[in-house]
C-alpha cells in the first residue's frame, strides 16, 4: 500500500515538473534508452534534513539536460554550459523534491531540504533502505533515487 502511494507520488512530481517547466512526457524506460551514466549524464543528490534523514538523488543524461534546456531557456545547443547543465539539473531536483515531499508528507507536516550538490563522487551521508526509479524522457534516461528508512515507513 505505502509502496503503491510513494511510486504515485514519484511518477507525479517527475511528471508535473518536466510538463510545467519544459512540456515533455515521461515514460517507463525502453530497452533502447540511453541511461545516464558518469560518462554521459550527471548526478545530483539533496539531503532530506526534516523530518527525518534522507536524501533524494536524480541522475540525467547530459542531453536530456541539454533539450530541457534548450525548451526552458530557448539557448541553442552549443551555447549550453557545463554550468547551466549542474544548475538545471540542481533546479529539476530541487523542484521534484519539493513536489515529493510535499505530497508524501501529511498535510500539516513541514519539511527542510539542504541545497542540491551535483557531482558523481560525492560522498555517501545517507542510510537506510534505497529505491530508484527508472524514466525515460524522449529516449533520455532519467533517475530518482530515494534514501532513507523515512521514505519507506508505515
């Protein structure tokens, strides 16, 4: 049951940022979809500080990045910076983060998040179970990861 309501509250808050922000379709990932690795994408990850300990990571393909934003800020491919892709991709987790816990949590319930850090060597401060799931957005591989016994209480 908890876990029917946490994969509806992934699915939604993935789904209702990448439509706002750049009008694009999520989808269960294909066998052909490129996955995103530290050799083609980026990782970011954001502490869950309350009201418990967490850490939600999201993991992209560089060009998913690029197309996002390419819609997002009408840049032309080659104008996208190495900067602008960890901002985008900090901006995404922070939104789809926010959205998560803010649907996951009860009503009444605050929370406080740390700042997303982009980096695949970034060290590993979360415990407790772990549950990632796989997107696919325009042949783009996209990554939520879920840290933390408090996603999977109850």
């Amino acid at each position: 049951m908890m876990a029917d309501r946490l994969n509806q509250v992934v699915g939604q808050a993935i789904a209702v940022t990448l439509e706002n922000m750049a009008f694009m379709e999520i989808a269960p990932v294909q066998a052909d979809t490129e996955v995103p690795t530290s050799d083609n994408g980026m990782m970011a990850r954001m502490l869950v500080l309350e009201p418990f300990q967490g850490e939600v990571q999201l993991a992209a393909t560089t060009a998913l990045l690029r197309n996002v934003i390419e819609v997002v800020h009408a840049f032309p491919d080659e104008a996208v910076v190495e900067a602008m892709l960890s901002d985008m991709l900090g901006e995404l987790l922070n939104t789809i983060g926010g959205r998560l816990l803010t649907e996951y949590l009860p009503e009444s319930q605050s929370y406080r998040l740390g700042l997303p850090e982009v980096g695949w060597d970034l060290p590993d401060c979360s415990e407790g179970q772990s549950r990632a799931w796989n997107l696919q957005i325009e042949d783009q591989g996209l990554v939520l990861t879920l840290v933390g016994d408090g996603f999977f209480a109850g």
